[in-house]
C-alpha cells in the first residue's frame, strides 16, 4: 500500500510523542513539580508555627525599677515584678485579701536583687536575689523577703526560708489604677514605695556607708 510523504510524517509524530523518552521526560517534570509544591506546604507550615510560638501582650506586663545613688552610678538595688491592675471599685480588702501571703504583683514572684549589703527596713541583709513577698493589712503590711526564688506568684511560698520579716504602716496618697514599684530618696533616706489604689508602703533602705556614717 502506498503512503503519502504528509501520512509518513504524521506516522513518525505519532511515534516520537508516544516514545518512552518522552514518558520519562514527563515523569521527571511531574515530580519536579510535587517536590516544588510540598516544599511551598512545608515553608507555609513552619511559618505558622512559628508566627504562633509568641504570646499575646499580657494584660499584667513585666517592669523593672532600679535604685541608684544617682544617674551614673551603679545600681544598688533591681526589682522585678508584674503590674496587675485594678479590677474593682477597692483593690486591698477586696481584690487583694487582708491577711493573706501575697506574690507583690502578679504572675512570677516578685524578685529583689541587692548588689550589695543593705539596710532592708531595720534589719541588714546580704547582697543577693530574694523573693519579695508581702501580707497586706489594713493599717500595716507585713514585708517579707525569702531566699525560694525563681517561683510563680505565692503558691510555692516556704516560711522556713525566710530570711527577712518586718511590718510597715500603711498610707494614704492619690489613686493609681496599676501597681507599682519605685524608689525614692529624700535627703539620705532611700524608701522602696509599694503604691497601688490609695495605699502606699515606704519600705526603708539604707547603704553599709549611711549605717557606718550613722553610728
């Protein structure tokens, strides 16, 4: 039977397309393709892991307060603490229970850290890292530091490992809805204030040189 030159050609298109080369070709290309998309998935799923490892803004932020002699001096003192804010008409009394061990902000215990040996109310602490804890009372607190550290809130809270028990009145001063922990100085007299609501407690402080100048 006799072909035309057009039939072969077509013949021979036929053929080349429906060759194993070309299947293999195809193979290769496919797999490029599914290899590019799964490393697209992979790079999409990492993200989104990684994007949800971080928190929300909490609602009680962390602070640090220092206390220096002055500006360009070396601290004496570092606190840290969470800011819990009010959450009703009255914080102590209601918010906050009389009579009751308290982590002195909120979430991690409260941390103090003297850089040196101190005058803490009336009793002489060493240089190192304490827990601040605190017994609010209506016309005095109780102010403890505890040497358990690295603790969340109060619920770990062990009196045997007090190192520092003292009681401070209470006062009265402007309302502020966030708690907070600063120091102020008048004259050589150093205080580590407590302030939330209306109360305040002024917690002495005083260096070794003011207790040697003292005597």
């Amino acid at each position: 039977m006799y072909c035309s030159p057009i039939s072969n050609k077509i013949k021979h298109k036929n053929i080349r397309y429906n060759s194993p080369l070309i299947n293999v070709n195809k193979f290769v290309a496919m797999k490029r393709v599914y290899f590019i998309v799964l490393l697209i998935c992979a790079f999409i799923f990492n993200n989104q892991i990684f994007a949800q490892s971080f928190d929300h803004v909490d609602i009680s932020p962390v602070d640090i307060s220092y206390l220096r002699e002055n500006k360009i001096s070396k601290p004496l003192v570092k606190v840290v603490y969470g800011r819990p804010q009010k959450n009703g008409e009255k914080v102590f009394g209601q918010q906050i229970p009389y009579g009751e061990i308290w982590r002195t902000g909120s979430n991690e215990a409260t941390e103090v850290k003297f850089f040196n040996d101190m005058k803490f109310g009336d009793k002489v602490v060493k240089a190192g890292t304490y827990i601040l804890h605190t017994i609010p009372g209506e016309k005095e607190w109780t102010i403890i530091l505890n040497s358990n550290t690295d603790t969340w809130g109060a619920f770990f809270y062990d009196q045997s490992k007090d190192v520092v028990r003292i009681k401070v009145p209470t006062k009265k001063a402007k309302e502020i809805d966030v708690f907070s922990i600063v120091f102020k100085q008048n004259f050589k007299n150093m205080f580590m204030v407590l302030a939330w609501d209306s109360t305040r407690i002024d917690i002495p402080l005083a260096t070794q040189n003011e207790i040697l100048a003292r005597i």
